[in-house]
C-alpha cells in the first residue's frame, strides 16, 4: 500500500496528522461482519479518484460513536495493520 501517498492526499486537503497519529488498515469485509454482529449495516465505499488516494468511508457507524463495543470489534477484529505516522517510509 502507498501509505505516504495517502498521507500526501490527506495534508493536501488540510488534514494535519501528528507523527505519533496513526493509519489503520482495515478488511472491508470483515468491517461488514462487525456490522451485523451489532445490528448495523456498515458499508465500505471507496471513492474512487485516480488523484486522490486518501478517501473511502465506511457508512452506518453512529455519528457520535456511541456504539463503543462496535469501535472495539471494529479494531481487534477487522484491523489489518496500523501504521504510526513517523514511521510510514
């Protein structure tokens, strides 16, 4: 994955990430497993644009993320790898 490309993207559109934030990757499919087992249908949608990498969005979570047991399968379930800033090449 282009992680820095990603990055790049990101600071484009004036987002500000610390070196010690991180990027999580996540299984889309697994995000949608996460879903169900909270009564929620979460969808994966990849905005594809060949000049921005850095958008995709994952719909029906709760806007306040007051769903915290969801949060906690979310990313000991469906996460792949975290990457912390600093350390992204």
């Amino acid at each position: 994955m282009q992680l820095r490309a990603i990055l790049g993207d990101l600071a484009a559109k004036g987002f500000k990430s610390a070196l010690s934030g991180a990027l999580a990757v996540l299984n889309a499919g697994e995000i949608g497993v996460c879903g169900r087992a909270r009564d929620r249908n979460l969808r994966v949608r990849r905005r594809h644009d060949p000049y921005d990498t850095s958008y995709a969005s994952v719909e029906g979570l709760p806007l306040d993320n007051s769903d915290t047991e969801l949060l906690e399968l979310l990313a000991t379930t469906a996460t792949i790898e975290l990457h912390i800033v600093k350390d992204i090449p």
